[in-house]
C-alpha cells in the first residue's frame, strides 16, 4: 500500500482517509497486479474508496456493479464533462499531466451530456451503423489473413506484437477513411497515450493532426468511410466536431478491441476450462469473448464522472466537483452479483466491459466483429498454436485504464504460404479509403461462420 500524507480538508477522500492511507491507482502495486488492489479497496472501503490518481490528485473509484450503473446511468449527478472537477478548477491539476487526454474538454459526445451529447453522439451511432457489418468481417478476414501470411511459415510469433496490436488499426484505420501509410505511427501513438506516459500530450496531438488533415481531404473528395459520413450527416456537426469523433472512435476502438483479441487468446492458450468448454461444444468463439469480457476487460477504469452535486453512493458522501472513476473490472468482479467467480457466465451480458448508459460505447458491436474474426482466421490457419513460454512468464503493462499484455509467444507447425489469392495482398496495395466491402449474394450470415469453426476448436483441441 502506498502513502501519502493526510489529505487536506477540502479533498474528498478526506473524511474517509482520516484513519489511514490512501491507495495510489499509478505506481508499480498498481500497474502489477490492479484486481488484487481492487478487491483489498473492496475489503476495506467496500463499494465506493478513495483512491489517487495521477499527480496524487483524489478521486473515489467505484467498485460496485451496481453503484457503477448508478453512476454511468445518471448524468444529472454525475456528469461527463471535466470541466466540473474541482481540482481543475482550482489550479491543482497540472498542466502536462498525463492524464491530458481524458480530462480536458473538447467538443466531442463522451465530455457532454443532454441534448448537446444527443445531437453527437446520434451523428456517431447513425454513421457507424451504415457499415455493413458482413462486409466488415470479410475486411477483417483478409487483413487477419494477410497478418497471419507473414509469419506462417516461421513456425513461432509473438501474438500481440504481430497479430492482436496490428489487426484492430489496420481495419479501424480503413474505417475512418486514413491512409494505410499512417497505420504503424498510429498504433505507436495511441498505445502511448492511453497508457498515460510522458510522451502522451505529443502522441495524443500527432492523431489529432493526422486527423485533421483527414477532415480536409474527405470534405474536398467524400468516400464511403466514417470521416465523409460524419461530414455529411444532418446534425451538421463543425470540422472540430468531426475530427475530435474521430479520434475517439479510431483510438477507443484500437485499445478495447487489441486487448480483448489478446486476453481472449491467452485465455484459449491458458486456461483447462475455458478449453473445455470450447472443445466440447458448450461455447461457441462469441459466448468466449463475452466470457473474457466479463473476466479480464480490455478496459479496467474510465475516467471519469464528475459530481454534479454533493450526493450519497456506495454509503459514501461524495462532494460537488469530486472526480469519480468507472471501475468496470472491478465491478464485473463484485461478490454481488458473482459470488462465484468460477461459475461461467454464459448467455450473460451485463458485464461492464463496454459501461453502460448514454454514453456505453456505440461501436461495440464493430469491437466484437473484428475479434471474433480475426481470431477465427488466425485459429483457422495454425490450428495447433501452443503456448511457447509457461504461463507464468507472461507479463504486462499496467496503467489507470487498462492492462496492456506485453506478449503471447507461441509455436505451432510452420506453414508455406502461397503467393496467389486475394488475402495475400499487402494491406497498402488496397485501394485506399475503401470501409466497406458489400457481401455477395451467396455469403452466408455471420452465425453461420461461428458454426464452421467447430471444426477448428476441435483441431486445436486436439478432437476431431
């Protein structure tokens, strides 16, 4: 546990904090080992605790399943926008914090509530609903495909850096309708950013530029992508508008759905029950990932809400302009509602994992569509992927928001790989700004794909 000296009057947590230390949500206990830090704050704060962030600035974080839908469900006490945080306000929050990015305003649908937030968000949801979702996994297969071309025939990978940290930014990339040259730096830039480091305000600003400068090129040449969409829609939204939309769906996109494509696969390649349930047909690949949803979210915490008003939560009195911290990891694994971690959740989606209320994430669905893709294709093709390292080696990268799998080394038989057909195409040889790939007449619905890959699970099961 870590200290600090007893916060000053004014500071929320100090009430609850007066009789000991206050934990740190940065630091290396934290970044080490964060469910374990969560269910000690479960112990002894219970649904609510006070916490620090960053900086060492106070916050609660709330760890309640259902206290956190109380927080994510009612704006009107516990707003989006930062600039009702009190220690903003009072010049307590420095200027280069690192945590930049999540706490200051821009005019974007995630920082605003009411009609402002209704008039944004329904600009984003209506243009990510006019991808076909069909057309959608068939991108992913192939650029699934093209990834797994470049290291069949070496017989060993590492699967974050080659697969899990690539697909979701090839395709979201493609999406949004951005060049392909700017992928690689954009994966670099929003790795760096969400996880907070010194180097973030300069990551967080090359994305925004990048986008900037999509903005221009798509207003003067429309295509068929999420920038020329937003542009066009009715709720006739600025250049700045469309550009920070962008940035959020590129970069909220990039970080759930890499995580859950490698939390997904270390659980495969880990985990006796999850692969038996898999191998004996109880669990189809989408019941998996809601699975891992619930167990290990790609994000732990969102930050953040901020206290409308002074107002009681979790037996907690939490004060006007207090930061409060979604803690969606936390909150899946409440005793509430899963006194038995071990039983499985089948069937069951009201985990945390993408929050809850106005503004649950609106491009989930696109999430789950490129991970159980791409995972399918790269079972598909190394249907006999083992782990190449013991599980205990694994490590990670901790920061407030998310745990970050540093890698998956794995072997499998080494494959060739043909120089015909369609997915061995490069990704940069695409036509550009291409988001959507219409399904032909023959293809069959996406359930039907989920029941092909029987046969898959049962090879890497060794079934047949």
């Amino acid at each position: 546990m870590s200290t600090h000296p007893t916060p000053p009057p004014e500071c929320p947590a100090h009430a609850a904090a007066a009789g000991g230390a206050l934990y740190r949500l940065h630091g290396p206990e934290a970044q080490a080992d964060p469910l374990g830090l969560y269910e000690k704050l479960r112990a002894e704060y219970g649904p609510v605790a006070p916490v620090l962030v960053s900086g060492d600035l106070p916050a609660w974080l709330v760890l309640g399943h259902r206290e956190n839908l109380d927080v994510a469900r009612t704006p009107s006490r516990f707003a989006r926008d930062p600039r009702g945080w009190r220690d903003m306000r009072e010049g307590r929050v420095p200027a280069d914090t690192p945590l930049g990015p999540m706490v200051t305003w821009v005019p974007v649908c995630n920082f605003t509530d009411g009609p402002v937030h209704e008039r944004l968000r329904g600009a984003v949801v209506d243009s990510l609903e006019r991808f076909d979702k069909r057309g959608i996994r068939r991108y992913v297969t192939r650029f699934a495909n093209q990834l797994v071309d470049r290291i069949a025939a070496d017989g060993h990978a590492d699967l974050v850096a080659s697969f899990s940290d690539q697909l979701p930014m090839l395709v979201m990339t493609q999406l949004v309708g951005a060049p392909d040259e700017h992928g690689p730096r954009l994966v670099k830039a929003a790795r760096d950013m969400l996880q907070g480091t010194e180097t973030a305000l300069q990551s967080d600003r090359y994305v925004t530029l990048t986008l900037e400068q999509l903005v221009m090129d798509r207003k003067a040449e429309p295509g068929h992508d999420l920038a020329s969409w937003l542009i066009e829609h009715p709720a006739d939204l600025s250049d700045t508008e469309v550009l920070m939309h962008l940035r959020v769906v590129l970069i909220a996109a990039y970080e759930t759905t890499a995580n859950l494509i490698a939390n997904t696969l270390r659980t495969v390649l880990t985990d006796p029950r999850f692969r038996a349930s898999l191998s004996g047909g109880h669990m189809t690949l989408p019941d998996a990932l809601e699975q891992v949803l619930w167990d290990d979210p790609p994000i732990n915490t969102i930050i953040g809400r901020w206290a409308t008003g002074d107002t009681l939560l979790g037996g907690r009195q939490v004060k006007a302009g207090d930061m409060l911290l979604l803690g969606l990891a936390a909150g899946n694994a409440d005793p509430q509602i899963r006194p038995d971690p071990s039983v499985s959740v089948h069937g069951n989606r009201s985990h945390l994992a993408f929050s809850s209320g106005p503004h649950e994430c609106p491009g989930q669905d696109i999430g789950r569509a490129i991970a159980d893709t791409g995972i399918e294709v790269l079972l598909d093709r190394l249907p006999d992927l083992q782990l190449a390292v013991d599980a205990s080696e694994l490590q990670w990268r901790g920061t407030l928001m998310s745990r970050h799998l540093l890698s998956l080394p794995v072997r499998f038989t080494p494959r060739p790989v043909e120089n015909a057909g369609p997915h061995n195409e490069r990704p940069s040889e695409h036509p550009p700004h291409v988001a959507v790939i219409p399904p032909q007449p023959t293809a069959a619905p996406a359930a039907a794909g989920h029941r092909r890959g029987v046969s898959w699970w049962r090879r890497l099961f060794g079934r047949r």
